[in-house]
C-alpha cells in the first residue's frame, strides 16, 4: 500500500492510494485522507476535490505518505493536523 502511495501523482491517485492504505485503521478513511492532504497542501478539501487532477511533487507524496502511516499507526488526526474542528 505505501509503495502505491509513494507512485502517486495525482491528488486523485493520492487520496485512493491513502483510502486504501487507512482502510481497517480509520473509520473514515476517505475524510481522513483528505483532511491530510489539504493540510499538507495548504488547500481547502473542497478544492482537491474539484481538482482532483491537480500533480504532486514527489517531495509532496513522501511527505503525505509519513502522515499516512502516522494516521495507520493510530495517531489521531487533530494530532496529524495540529488542531481539531469543531462543530
């Protein structure tokens, strides 16, 4: 699963390769991988998600496939984000 994460050059090959990667470890995988890459990306999820074509750097997938074994590994993600939404 890392590997395919770490092939990535998409936001949309990205946040596949994270679902699947979170899957069994999340009970959101989708959302999580999401709010990680915004963050990551300095991005707002709602524009991944409108320009899921938009290209990775490679430095950009290694840095979000740390961040998704920290997520695997159990970590919560308002400790990955650095803050927690509220509602």
């Amino acid at each position: 699963m890392v590997s395919e994460l770490r092939g990535a050059r998409t936001v949309r090959a990205a946040l596949q390769a994270a679902t699947a990667q979170l899957m069994g470890h999340s009970g959101s995988p989708r959302l999580d991988a999401q709010l990680i890459l915004a963050h990551l990306l300095n991005q707002r999820r709602e524009q991944l998600i409108a320009h899921d074509e938009m290209p990775l750097s490679a430095d950009q997938v290694a840095a979000y496939a740390e961040l998704i074994a920290l997520r695997a590994s159990g970590m919560p993600i308002a400790y990955i984000l650095g803050r927690r939404a509220f509602f």
